[in-house]
C-alpha cells in the first residue's frame, strides 16, 4: 500500500549521519552551476528571489543530481519535507510552488511526478534515455545508492549468461568493499573494465541496463567514490567504515 502524501512537519535526520542535518523544503536540480539547457540555473535563482519578494521562509539547496540539462520532463524540483519531485517546472511556476506547497503543504499535481513504469525507489529519479540521476536531497551517499541499484538488478537478472551473472555479482562485491573503506585503490578501473565486459559480452541488453546507470553514478559522481577510497571517509556520514 502507498504511503500516505503528508507534510512532516519536523525533518527527520538521515540514519547513520555524523553532523545534524536538516532537510531543505526544496532543492532544484542543477542549482547555481553554469547554464544548462533545460534552464534549471535561472529556475534556482528565481526561487531565491520570489522567496524573498514573498517573504516566505525558505531553506533552499542545490539538488545532488548528475545529467547533462537535456531532461526531457526537467528541470526536476525536490521538496524533501514531502517526500516527493516536480517535474517539467518553469519559472511561471515558481509563486504557485512557494505560496501553495511551501506555504500551505499542498501538491500541485499537474507538476507532481508520477511514473507508473517506474520500479525504482520513489526518493530517486533515473531517466535512462537522458542518464540523468537525482536525489531526494544532499543526504544521501552515491556508493550506497550504487549499490541499491546493483542489488535490485541482481535480483531481476535470469543469471543464465557468465558476463551478467557474475559481473553483477562482482560489481556489488567491489562496492560493497569501498562502502567500507576497504575499496582497493584499482577498485573504479576494475569498475568500468566490469561494465565495458557487461556491456559488450552478454548475451541480452539486461546487463547492460544494469551497467549504464553505475556508469552514470561514477562519471557524476567519481570524487565521492574516491573519497571512500583514498580517505576511508564516507562524506554523507552513512557508510560504516571498517
């Protein structure tokens, strides 16, 4: 049964976080970074500035998002105290998400995103044909949310071809190891060597489906994956770190 859409009306922190975090009502995908196509830079500063014009209270972040500004269904907005993601917001948009969502708790369905093929968690986005991947907020930990994604594809495979069967089991033993700090320093090359076998010598395109989206996760995010190796240090305070 689906989760009742409600406002909480105290953030909770993140479980396994060393400092306190607080929860933003919003974040904007692409944030103040340099422009994009879909616009999302001038969408963030709008929301800055019709906040203040407002006077609305408004604790605002950049969205932890890896793409490349050609979202079809972009720019993407999270509101995390919510628990859910608009899509496809514009400017315009902007006084009707602050005064009605922000304000008064309440969803603007025609903006609410609602993919009914979507299999994945509901605090992440994943669109494939643009390889664009956010988060709910900057809680989260990429090599956690890489290995999420390896267990549910592991759990979906038919394991009947070696490239798949065990490039998946092997994807997940490398980062489960640098999820511990015991990543070795070869860990992101043995990666990508994995996902370039998976990618070409399996006998269906299911690993390369798999592949593609940790793919993504590194290129975007392959700084925080270091971190974990080199630091032993996991920077969303989540891992266990051995």
């Amino acid at each position: 049964m689906a989760e009742p859409l409600t406002r909480t009306p105290t953030p909770q922190k993140p479980l396994g976080v060393i400092t306190p975090y607080e929860k933003p009502d919003l974040t904007v995908c692409g944030g103040e970074g340099p422009g994009k196509p879909c616009g999302a830079p001038a969408l963030y500063s709008r929301f800055k500035k019709e906040a203040a014009r407002l006077r609305i209270p408004l604790r605002l972040e950049p969205g932890k998002i890896g793409c490349h500004g050609e979202c079809a269904k972009g720019p993407f907005v999270s509101l995390p105290r919510l628990g859910l993601f608009y899509q496809q917001v514009r400017e315009e948009h902007v006084p009707f998400i602050l005064q009605e969502t922000i304000g008064q708790g309440k969803i603007l369905f025609p903006l609410l995103r609602l993919d009914p093929l979507q299999s994945i968690r509901s605090d992440l986005i994943w669109e494939k044909e643009a390889e664009c991947l956010m988060t709910m907020d900057s809680s989260y930990c990429l090599v956690q949310i890489a290995q999420y994604f390896i267990r549910f594809h592991a759990e979906e495979s038919c394991g009947k071809c070696v490239p798949c069967r065990l490039g998946i089991k092997r994807l997940g033993e490398v980062v489960d190891a640098i999820s511990r700090g015991q990543g070795p320093a070869e860990a992101l090359t043995e990666i990508r060597t994995l996902i370039a076998l998976m990618t070409q010598a399996a006998y269906c395109q299911f690993a390369g489906k798999t592949s593609k989206i940790i793919l993504a996760i590194l290129s975007y995010f392959q700084q925080e994956f270091e971190i974990h190796i080199r630091d032993k240090y996991c920077p969303a305070g989540i891992c266990s770190m051995v």
